[in-house]
C-alpha cells in the first residue's frame, strides 16, 4: 500500500511541497503520496483528526496553523519545543509527535550549499514570528553570534527568552543599528508579502556578507536593497527543500539529495 501524506495550510494552492516530495519519493524508491489540504481557519485539529483516520502516515504544516501543531502534538522533539511551533507532525498509533524543521533547512542551506560556515559569524535575525522563533536557536547552536531586531521589541525580548537554555544573544531596535554591521542578515519578516523593506540602514552588510530573505519565489525589496549594497543575497527555495529534506527523512528514515530538486526549481 502506498503511505499517504500531505501538507496543510490556509491558504495552501500555492505550495511547492507536493513536487518537492514525490521528487524525493522517486530519488529514493519510496512508495508515497503527497497532497495539499485547505483546511478552515477553524479547522485545523479537525482536519488532523480526519487526516488519521483516513490513515495517513503524518503531515507537514505550513501558514497559519504551526502554533495550533505545537499544540495538538501529543510529543514534541527538542526543536519543536524551542520554536515553540510545529511544522512536521508524523502519526503513530495513538500518539502525534511533533517537530520542527524549519531552522536545520535554513542552516543546511547556508552552509551545504551557499558553502557559508556560521561558526564565529556576526548573524542578525530581522523579524520576532513564527518563522523567526522556528530558526532561532539552531542558528545559535551552528556557532553563530546571533543579534535579533523587530519592531516591536518586547516580542524579541520574549522570544529569546523562550530559549531551554542559557544564550548570550543581543537584541537591537532598529534605531540602535546604525553603528552595527553583520556577516549574515536574515529577513524573517513578511514585509516582502506586502513589498515593502525592513527599515535597515545600509551600513548594515559586512563587507562579503550574505543577505538572506526566508521568503521565496519573488525579488523582495529586502533582496534588492541587499544587492544595491554589495551582499550575496540568497531567497528561501533552498531553505523550503532543505526543511522538506529533514521531515521526508523523519518520515522515512533516508535523506533524499537535494541538490537536483533546488536546481530544478531553480531553472523553471
């Protein structure tokens, strides 16, 4: 029998994550499905429910519900718990482990393949959401020298409070970095939804250094005012497989080779 899968979301037509994993599927020789699910704003815990009757083997979960995931697991792994969020939920006779795997996508993409260590680098985080909480602390534990900026400060502060342990991370209004400058800048913000910029000064990049946006599929206003300052910039395709990567390998125990799927999106 084939194992079903799918990825839920509100909304959801646009997602990528059907391709990225029959791809994996066929790399590997796994015998799997995978669909999207349109699940009510209102609907989440219903929609899972339905999803483990049905007999499907586990799901990811993407915009709106991560906080709601986090919540209906039953067990959490250690990342989940420090992004207090959800992404990968596998289903195990009367159990719903939860993890999250958007932070190892995102530091596998910079270091495997932009070919950038994070060891001992200046990295500030841009953005205190969800997707921020989700990176956090395996930025922090890929040996970097996390700074956090965001508009509403209190929501950095408690952020990185949330940590299960102690770090020494800085936390910047944006008023306060115009004397700063960083290897790595991440815009964990969705300002590029909306194309409007993170209001950074431009002394902002190191010289050489990678502006990363976590969003993917458009040139965001983040990417171009990067560029016109001289940073490598990079978008979010490359985290969106790799983050797939970890949670396909969750499901099935083998870690498909990434490289040929972002190249594929990349040229179409």
């Amino acid at each position: 029998m084939t194992d079903k899968y799918a990825v839920i979301g509100n909304p959801i037509a646009h997602s990528k994550s059907p391709q990225i994993h029959m791809m994996f599927a066929e790399q590997t020789g796994q015998g799997i499905s995978y669909e999207t699910i349109l699940a009510p704003l209102d609907g989440f815990t219903a929609t899972v429910e339905r999803l483990r009757s049905d007999g499907y083997k586990g799901c990811s979960v993407t915009v709106p519900f991560k906080f709601e995931a986090f919540e209906l697991a039953t067990e959490l792994s250690v990342r989940a718990r420090s992004a207090q969020a959800v992404n990968t939920l596998t289903f195990k006779d009367d159990s719903i482990n939860g993890d999250n795997t958007d932070g190892a996508g995102l530091v596998r993409d910079i270091e495997q393949n932009l070919g950038i260590s994070l060891k001992g680098k200046r990295v500030l985080l841009v953005g205190a959401g969800g997707a921020a909480f989700g990176v956090a602390q395996p930025l922090f534990k890929a040996g970097s020298r996390l700074s956090v900026t965001n508009r509403t400060i209190e929501k950095a502060q408690r952020m990185v409070e949330s940590f299960d342990e102690e770090h020494v991370i800085s936390i910047f209004e944006y008023s306060s970095l115009k004397n700063e400058s960083f290897d790595v800048v991440i815009n964990a913000t969705s300002t590029g939804l909306s194309n409007e910029m993170p209001p950074l000064p431009s002394t902002i990049f190191a010289p050489g250094a990678l502006a990363y946006d976590m969003m993917y599929g458009r040139k965001t206003p983040f990417m171009k005012f990067a560029r016109e300052q001289g940073a490598q910039v990079a978008d979010g395709l490359g985290m969106l497989v790799e983050q797939a990567a970890e949670a396909f390998n969750i499901w099935r125990g083998v870690r498909p080779d990434t490289a040929p799927v972002i190249s594929k999106f990349r040229s179409s």
